[in-house]
C-alpha cells in the first residue's frame, strides 16, 4: 500500500525548495489524515462559537461527544484496519486487483452492522432526545467506515484529490457550524456527521473509480488461510492503547465530571493532550515521506532478491542498505520531531494564552508534547516490524504500551496532581525503548529467518 512512495519520489526529483515543500505537505496531510485535522476543525469550531453562537456548556457537550464517537470507531475499525490493509496489499502483490473493493465494501458492511449494534446498545441506556441519539449513532458508523477508507489513501494516485476532499470537507464543517441558524447540540451533530459522510463517500467514489471488481460485496478478508488475526489484535490493542489514559480520567470521578448524561469528561486532562496532538504534523509528514520512500524502496529490492535467488552478498548488501535506511529515517523522524518539541515547549505558555486557557495547564501540555512526540517515533517502529513482517513482535509491543499506559495512569491519578500525564508519556517511553531493541534484535536475525521462510 505504499503507493504514495512513488508520488513522493517524483515530486522530490525536481529537486527543488518547492517541490520538498510540496513532498511534505503532503506526506502531512496523507500521513496525519482526519484524526489531526478533525481535532484542529473542532478546535476551531469552539473557539468560533463560545460566547458568540452558543452557550459555553453546549460546545463543552458537543465536543466532548465527538469525542466519545472517536475513540469508539477508532477502537472499532482497529480491529480491521491493518487486517484489510495486510489482504489488499497480498492481493495487489498478486495481480489480483478486481478483489480491493468488493472486500472493502464487506468489510465496511461488517463494521457498520457492528457500529450500528453497539452504539445502539450504548445509546440505549441514555436518556437523551431520540433525534440526537439517531445523529450519534449516524455520525459514529460514519467514522468507523472514515478510518477503514483512510488505509487507502496512501494507495491511490489522486492524491491532490484527496487533499482538497479533506481540505473542503472540514471546511464546510467549522462555516456550517459557525454560518448556519443555532440548532442546538442536535444542530451541531447533524452538521459533523453531514460533513463527516461527505468526505467519506467522496474518497469512496476515488475507490471505486481505480479498482474494477468483479462482485459487489465479498468477505475473503475473514479467510483464515488468507487472514492473519493477529494483526486484527494489534489494531486493536494499538488504538485502545492510545486511548486508555482517556478513558481512565473520565471513569474517576475526582478527575472528571459528567458533561452530558453518560458521558463523562476531564477538565484538568483533556484539553493539553489534545492540543498536544496536533504536534505530530512534522513528525508524521517526515515519517510518510521517509519510510514510504527510501525505506520501502530498500525494502523491496531486498525481499526481491530472496525470492529471485540472488547472491548471498548480494543479499548481505540490501538488507545492510535497508537497516541503513531505516536508522536515517529514524533519525529524521527524531530530529524533526524532537526540533518541534522543543519550539512548543518554548512557545506553550504563549499558545495557551492565544487560546485563552488557564496556564495551570502548562506543566501537563509540557509532559503530553513529550508523549505524544514518543508515540510517532513508536508509530515508525510498528511500521518498520510490519514491513518486515513481524506480526507477532508488534503485537507484543502495543500489549506492552496499552498495559503500561493503563497501569501506569492509575498510579499517577493515585499519586496526585503534580504527577499527571506522566503516566501517558513514561508508556510511551518505555514501548519506544523496548521497540527500539525488539527491531535491533530482528535487523540481526533477518538473514536467517527470511531463508528459513522460504522454506
């Protein structure tokens, strides 16, 4: 699926401020997708809108349920996302192109009906109004089948395509929520969800129009001989993982505070991790651009060489190429991102008063910056093991980082205020570490667990 590789190493051979200014613009938007640009929208949207459109308490409860809607699909779709990603790209390796969409759409059915039966089960036991439960529940199916459509986006060559569906698509969503007539926190929803299922079928249409089928809907990515389970966990885990430290605040109750019926909220936690987030735009446009180019690209020739019978030295030189590439996009990575931790850290105090929010957040945004800057680099090391097809080893990882971002959270809510995010961010320390030694130690064994797979 790194299809993207090939349009970022044509656009870099103009060799040009432009053409890498162009290359990373666009490795951001593809590599962040609508998670980063979704929360700078609702970003926008509140500070549009309190005090002028709405009272406070209504953008407080709308965001708060957009964001349940995605940590929930998020932690749904996981489930599918690298397993569908895995199968279409065998079958893209295959020839085997007329079976992309039909599997798609069976998996998008599949997380739909599975949506559809939980957010149910969910909303049920709320006593909000029946129009706004209808408006959860569509904008939540439509944000599972969002994440599943995204594990294409590096696939497909209408890049500029996509850009401009994200691009107008959140648009419309802040001029929507900030231009048309108040309709309250039903309003609201109904505008995100529009919006939402706007750039989802758009990028669907993008789909359809560049892979043939030959059937409608199939399920071949549920086959067990073509199936791999293991990475359905590793979704899974990964996505929970990321959200456990979330979900922790919100379920103590001297941390947080019912915001709307069932939903819950931190008001000391919430707000710095998510302003924190959108710090990994460089780091994950350098890792788009780096690993899905001079990595991937190493990558290949190396296991093309194994299954074409090449030289043992001739082997022995890509994959010291390969690890070669991987410790210099690494670095890149660490370098960019550790160059933008530092500027927000030097700059938070004067962003949290451009945002007008209380400085008593300003020693949590230092510690989030921090985590957050760690889980690219983690994102990187995932990437790497699943190149070289080490499905296990990542599943070992994120088990790892969803257990100590769990446990160590509950210690720092124990521990008392002065110690909050550190939990988050020491998890994320710890599986970088351990995901750094994990991928050293397969680099050395590669040789001979590649030829030993061959047999």
């Amino acid at each position: 699926m790194a299809g993207i590789g090939f349009e970022l190493r044509r656009i870099l051979k103009k060799n040009t401020l432009l053409s890498y200014l162009e290359a990373y613009g666009l490795a951001a938007v593809v590599g962040s997708g609508p998670w980063v640009l979704s929360i700078l929208a609702l970003m926008i949207i509140g500070m549009i809108s309190i005090g002028r459109v709405f009272p406070n308490t209504l953008i407080i409860q709308y965001l708060v349920l957009v964001t349940y809607m995605m940590a929930g699909s998020l932690i749904l779709s996981g489930m599918f996302q690298l397993l569908l990603t895995r199968f279409i790209s065998d079958r893209l390796f295959e020839g085997k192109d007329h079976k992309v969409t039909p599997n798609l759409l069976g998996c998008m059915l599949l997380v739909s009906v599975l949506g559809t039966a939980i957010g149910i089960a969910v909303l049920a036991n709320t006593s909000l109004d029946a129009a706004v439960k209808m408006a959860l529940l569509c904008g939540f199916v439509v944000l599972c089948n969002l994440w599943l459509i995204i594990v294409f986006l590096s696939g497909m060559k209408q890049y500029y395509r996509i850009v401009a569906t994200l691009a107008i698509g959140y648009t419309l969503m802040v001029l929507a929520s900030w231009l048309l007539p108040p309709y309250g926190i039903l309003g609201l929803l109904m505008i995100f969800a529009a919006c939402q299922g706007l750039i989802t079928f758009v990028l669907l249409f993008f789909i359809l129009r560049n892979y043939s089928a030959g059937s409608l809907i199939a399920f071949q990515f549920l086959n067990r001989k073509q199936a791999f389970y293991s990475l359905a966990l590793c979704g899974l885990l990964y996505n929970l993982g990321v959200w456990v430290d979330k979900f922790v605040f919100w379920l103590h109750p001297e941390v947080s505070f019912a915001v709307i019926d069932m939903f819950r909220a931190s008001y000391i936690y919430d707000l710095p991790i998510f302003i924190a987030y959108l710090a990994i735009i460089p780091g994950m446009a350098v890792f788009m651009l780096h690993m899905e180019t001079d990595f991937a690209a190493s990558n290949e020739r190396f296991y093309q060489t194994v299954r074409e019978g090449g030289t043992l030295e001739s082997v022995y030189l890509l994959k010291d190429q390969m690890v070669l590439h991987c410790k210099d996009s690494l670095y890149q990575i660490f370098k960019v991102q550790g160059i933008t931790l530092a500027l927000l850290l030097l700059w938070s105090e004067e962003i949290l008063t451009l945002l007008k929010i209380d400085l008593a957040y300003l020693h949590l945004l230092y510690v989030d910056l921090v985590g957050v800057s760690l889980q690219v680099i983690l994102m990187a090391i995932l990437n790497v093991m699943f190149y070289l097809d080490k499905r296990y080893q990542a599943t070992a990882l994120v088990t790892v980082m969803t257990l100590a971002n769990l446990m160590l959270t509950e210690l720092s809510i124990q521990l008392g205020p002065e110690v909050y995010g550190y939990g988050f961010a020491l998890a994320m320390l710890i599986s970088t570490v351990l995901g750094l030694v994990m991928l050293n130690r397969q680099f050395n064994r590669l040789e001979y667990e590649t030829f030993m797979l061959q047999r």
